[in-house]
C-alpha cells in the first residue's frame, strides 16, 4: 500500500537568517511560498509584483500574491539553493513551501 502524502517536512538554514527554520517540500506545489510574518520579522528584502491569483489544489483562489523574495538556502544535504518565493500567510507548522523542484 503506498502513502498518499506528497510532502516532506525539512530542517532549513538561510543565509541572511540566525537559526533553523521548517520548511515543507510539496510535491503538488508549482512554486515556492514563504510566510509573510516570516519574511517581516526576519526583515527579508522584497520586490513588487502585479497580483497573481493563488489557486489552491480544488481550484478556488483564495487571495492574491504581490511580493516576491529571492533567498538562498541551504539545504539538509549542505547544498546551496537560489530560489524566488510568493509571499503569502502560511500554515503556522512551516515558514517555508518548496516545489519538488
């Protein structure tokens, strides 16, 4: 029997932030999110957008996304990632959303 769960729950480092945060890797994500209490109290750097719908998985949109972030990470493995995040409120567990990518 296979487990319908397509995520994974992983211990993060940012370059420009003290300490470990969790982060989720979401297999049915198409784009990386980062919470946006996250991104103020960590004073991240942001860049405006036009409004992009955020479109959950039945389909419905539930808010609009105007702000972006670029942050490198490093991953559990020691690998250093570049990667551009939509800022939006996030699920109080995880700070972070990653693609499978």
């Amino acid at each position: 029997m296979f487990s319908k769960t397509r995520f994974l729950i992983v211990d993060l480092c940012l370059l420009l932030v003290r300490g470990v945060f969790k982060g989720l890797v979401d297999s049915d994500s198409l784009d990386c999110f980062l919470d946006s209490k996250f991104m103020i109290s960590n004073k991240l750097r942001t860049r405006e957008i036009d409004p992009l719908p955020l479109t959950l998985i039945d389909g419905t949109v539930n808010c609009y996304v105007n702000q972006v972030v670029s942050l490198l990470i490093q991953l559990p493995c020691r690998s250093l990632c570049m990667i551009e995040c939509y800022v939006t409120t996030l699920d109080s567990s995880y700070e972070l959303v990653l693609d499978y990518n």
